[in-house]
DNA sequence: GGAAACATACATACTAGTCGGTATGTTATA
DNA sequence: TATAACATACCGACTAGTATGTATGTTTCC
C-alpha cells in the first residue's frame, strides 16, 4: 500500500519539529502534534531520533544551520564594497523576516539559544557553532574591507562581527515584544548608522 | 503557632516565583517548586494569586519592574556627562551582572518577552511597559546631552535609546550561549565605540 | 528470511488547579 | 469588656489532563 521513504520521512519530521520549535520553544513542542502534522506515527518517530531531546539537535544540526548558511553566510560571501554587502544582507534578509513572519515569532537560532543554552550543554555547543559560522561569515567580509581599505583598521574584525550578530538578534528580539514596523524600521536605521561608523572617512565619502 | 502574615507570604512567593522564572522560564516553571522552596502551601498561594499566569504577572510588575527601576532607571537619572552617565550605568550593571549569574542566566526581563511576548498578550503588554520605562530613562539622559550639546543632535534621541536597549539585550543574549569572558568583554568594547560614536565632535576630544 | 521501517497500545511521571475544611484575626454589639 | 458573627489566611489530598517514552506487533523491502 504505502511505500516507504525513510529519507523523506525523516526530513518531514525535522521539518515539522523545526516549526513547532520555532513557534512553542523546545520544551514545550510537543510529540504528539508533530506526529500530527505530519501523519507519521510515533514508532516511527523513535525509530528515526532516539529521543526528543535528538530530534532537537538534529533540528539545529540540520535544518537551522542550513537556514543560516542560505540567508547570511551565502549572501555575505557575494563581492562588492563590503560595507555594503553586509547592508545588503542585511536589507534582504528583514525583508524575508517579514515574509516568515520573524517579527513576531524571532529568530528561530536566537530562541531556541535563549531557551535551551543555559539548562543543556547538547543544545548550547551545537548552537555555538552556528553562531560561529554565521559570525565567520560576518568576519571574512569584514577583513576583506579591511585589506581593500573600505573598512576601518582600528577595530577589530571579529569583534566588529560579534557586535552586529548580537545587535541584530537584540533588534529581533525587542521587535518580538513589540511588532509594529515603525519600531523596526527605528532600529534598522540605527544599525545602519552603526554600519557606516566602521566604514573608513574615505568610504564614507559615498 | 504559625503567626499569619499576608504581607510577608505574598512577597515571599513572588520572590521565589521571579527566581524560578529567571532560572527555568515561565512556562517551565514548577508551581510546586516554588511552593517547596518557600514552604508556602497551595492554599495559600491560590489565596494570593487566581493562578499561575497571575503569578507571573504580578512578578512582571512588581519584581522585575523594580529590578530594571534600581539597575538601570534611577543610575540613568543621576547628573553629569550624558555619554558618561551611560557609560558608568551599563559598567555597574555589568559588574553586577557577573555577580547575579546573569551571563549564564540572561536578563530576566528579556527572557520572559522573548517566551511568553508572542503567546501571551498580558505578558507582553506588561513587558512592554517595563521596556518601555528602561528605554524611557535613556531617551531622558540623552535629550539632555543634546540640549548640553555633549551628544549628536542629528540623530532621534528615542531611537537611540531603542538602540542602545537592543544592543544590549542582543549583547547579553549572545553571553548567555558562550559564557566567556572575553567573549563579554569584546561585546562591551563595541558597544562603547558605539556610545563613542553618538557624541558631538567637541565632546570625543575627551 | 532477515532486518529495517513503521503502527498501536500502554506505562509512568508530571502538571495546574480544585475543594472541603480549619485556624486565626477583626469588627460589631449588647 | 465579653462574645457572637464574620472575613481572611491557610492546609493538603485529590482530580483530570498532558507529557515523553516503551513494548510489542505488523508490514515492507532487499
């Protein structure tokens, strides 16, 4: 009757744990209503992840890394004035924020570090290390500034990148409580202006 | 035997109810544990309080609010450089930050608005009122620094105070997945080159 | 035929909240 | 001032519901 499709299974579930992760938090997505949503029972489930707890790891392993990778670290890779690709990522990626309805659900890495990283090291390293990609990607595009004289030299790099990663999810998270679009628009110019600080007075000039 | 005193049992539950919240969230949060940890019963505690969401509620209103208040409102208000005043507030409340396990813990205020702002509309209508206050105290000091002429008057001083507030919440929140030291100091180094960036021309000689 | 993939029923542990009842404090009245 | 009448404060076993995870059986595929 049915035919089976493990690959697809699986990646139906981290799917759907993804979403109910990013609406209800970790400990309070439920089992039973992703098995819900996807039609799959719960042997199944435990078939494919040996607990809940895994099936979490994989969500951030998998799934959340890969939505980091397309909507940051690829686009900041892209060539150009480097200030300006990092505003232009920037630009695109509040954009898809208000697509994914983000302002009022936040970042889905952000919240899920804020949940789980204080209270279970398996969630706390696994999200660490997306956040270093991300801030990696944030620190070569930098760097490469740097060398072509558009960025400051005076400060460093993966500091600067570790202060706009955190005023990124900060803005995310105040816009979170409080979702009307003249408020983040507020704080994305204040971002910007931050931006164009790190550029050098030369760059500025533009 | 037990002499009966309302006051103090009301203040009590809250206190361990804010202490639970900031440790495991509010939702997580055990009605039972709290009872255990002060000794209180459930009779007593449903006396005081309709339910649990009341509970939380009055800890939004009462003990947070007046956390911020002590921390960050009442420092804000004291006489000197605008910049400076800023400076010195985020500093000491760093310091205690590190006193308070708050890099592990993270700000009780922004935990509770990044769970419960989207689910829950009493949570983060009270929130909102305590953010807006903090941001409130900023704006203030920094209205003043324009009129003193020791900040830049081109930008929107309630903007700023936005910023300022998101940039440190994103600052925190970035700590609480990779408790590190240096990791914290390298956020505040930036957010003090951004503090630096705010100020006229004439006031950065200094 | 044997292992992987899935289905179902159930076990166990937790949760918030309720409810009948008791103890203590306060106020009115004679 | 003594006492009745009432209000507030508190007690703790219990309920109903939800959670994850497991044990066992069945189907599909190589």
């Amino acid at each position: 009757m049915t035919t089976r499709d493990p690959d697809k299974t699986r990646h139906e579930l981290l799917e759907a744990a993804f979403r109910e992760i990013w609406e209800v938090g970790f400990r309070a997505a439920s089992v039973d209503r992703i098995l819900r949503s996807t039609g799959v029972t719960k042997g199944a489930l435990y078939h494919h992840f040996k607990n809940k707890t895994e099936l979490g790891y994989a969500v951030v392993d998998e799934v959340i890394a890969g939505w980091i990778r397309e909507r940051w670290v690829e686009p900041l890779g892209r060539e150009g004035d480097a200030v300006d690709v990092i505003r232009d990522t920037v630009r695109t990626a509040s954009q898809s924020a208000v697509h994914d309805d983000m302002m009022a659900k936040g970042c889905p890495l952000n919240n899920l570090a804020q949940e789980m990283s204080p209270i279970d090291e398996g969630f706390r390293s696994r999200i660490e290390t997306v956040f270093l990609r991300w801030m990696g990607a944030f620190t070569r595009v930098l760097k490469r500034g740097q060398e072509e004289g558009t960025v400051r030299t005076d400060l460093d790099a993966e500091h600067m990148a570790q202060f706009v990663v955190a005023a990124l999810e900060g803005v995310v998270g105040m816009v979170k409580n409080n979702p009307k679009v003249e408020f983040a628009a507020g704080h994305l110019e204040m971002l910007f202006l931050f931006l164009d600080t790190i550029r050098t007075p030369a760059a500025q000039a533009a």
